[in-house]
C-alpha cells in the first residue's frame, strides 16, 4: 500500500472527513488532499494524523507493522465504581413453610436484634424468615427448602403467582405458600406436590409477599 493510500485508509478508519481530519491536525483540507492523491509524498504532521486517526504512526510513514497498534494507552483517569446500595432488614421469628405454626406480628423499629441486608429497596416494612419444613421444597423449577431465608416486603404487589406469607387472624397462625386462583377462589399452594393447598378465605390474610431469597452455608 501506498503512502497516499495509507492516509486515505487511516482517515476511513477514524471515519473522519478531509476537513475534519484537517482540523484535528492543524492544517487546510487541501494539504490532506495532496496527501491522498499523491502530490504530496511524505508529511511533518504524519504523527498527528496518525494520533488522530487511531493509527500506528510507523505505519503511516513506512507501511511496516499493523495499522492499528494492539497496545492502546490507558487513561489516567478511570470510571468509578459506584457502590451497590444496600438496605438493612430486620430478621424475625422462624415461620414454618408446611404447617401453621407462629404467629408474625407487625414489628417496631428495632424489634430485632439481628439484621441481613439486601439489595431489594422495599416498598413497606420488610424482615428476613428462615424458612422451616419442606412444603416448598419443589422437585422442579422454583424451590424453597428448608434453611433458605426469604425476604417478605409487607406492601408489595399480591396477586396470584407471588409466593406469600399469610396468616389467619382468628388463630394468628402464619405460613408460607404460593397464592393460586381457581374459579376466582384463591388458595394457598406448596410447592411440593406432596401437600394440600389450603383455601385463602375471608378469614385469610396476606401478609406480605417474598421478594427475595438466599441460602445459608
């Protein structure tokens, strides 16, 4: 490849114009069109073409090498990392993921003296439950054994679907289901087909709805 040609395809690489290149470099559009066509056989700005281009600057004076060097200066400066934000939750009395069994009661601030955090940002009160049984312990698809901790946020969305922390207020008794609609009658379902689903009645309660879940090692 030619010198002219070399310029040419440094300026193509950078996607740059005549003019533009020719600003970049300090110089009129004409001299980087004597360049390209040949009349003009060799520059003292070869170096800054080069810089501007992206290009190797012993390429562009003698051919040799590859166009684009495979080292490129690192900046002095680098991006910052910004902090993933994290939210403080309470973690509260167990509650049985396959029988009623202990009430959950709405807590006051420091309720608790022990606390996990999350990166769930909470639209109402929230606390951590380990979970107990295996209820929701699925052969397949989503699962939550035993020893797993389950965030529950007490105003997020409930709607069908959503794994829930319910309770009845007559016996004040809570436990861990999925809520599942049939025939416009809502249930309670394990995850482990072993179990019964429970009807959510009038006299059932939800609670909160789980958010987040992780394992204890």
């Amino acid at each position: 490849m030619e010198y002219k040609e070399r310029i040419k395809a440094a300026r193509r690489h950078a996607g740059f114009t005549q003019a533009e290149l020719a600003k970049l470099v300090g110089i009129d559009q004409a001299s980087i069109s004597d360049l390209e066509r040949g009349r003009s056989q060799r520059s003292s700005y070869n170096a800054s073409i080069a810089k501007a281009c992206g290009v190797s600057a012993i390429w562009i004076e003698s051919g040799s090498g590859p166009m684009v060097s495979d080292t490129t200066e690192q900046p002095n400066v680098k991006d910052v990392v910004q902090p993933q934000m994290l939210y403080r939750y309470p973690v509260i009395s167990w509650v049985s993921a396959g029988c009623w069994e202990e009430a959950v009661q709405p807590y006051p601030d420091g309720f608790s003296d022990r606390y996990e955090v999350s990166d769930y940002d909470s639209k109402g009160p929230a606390f951590w439950l380990e979970v107990k049984g295996d209820s929701m312990t699925a052969p397949a698809g989503v699962s939550v054994p035993e020893g797993m901790m389950i965030l529950v946020d007490t105003e997020a969305d409930v709607k069908p679907g959503k794994l829930v922390i319910a309770k009845l207020p007559a016996s004040n008794e809570a436990t861990f289901k999925k809520l599942v609609e049939d025939g416009g009658i809502r249930y309670l379902k394990p995850l482990n087909p072993a179990y019964k689903m429970v009807e959510c009645d009038e006299n059932c309660r939800i609670i909160g709805v789980a958010v987040r879940m992780t394992g204890k090692l």
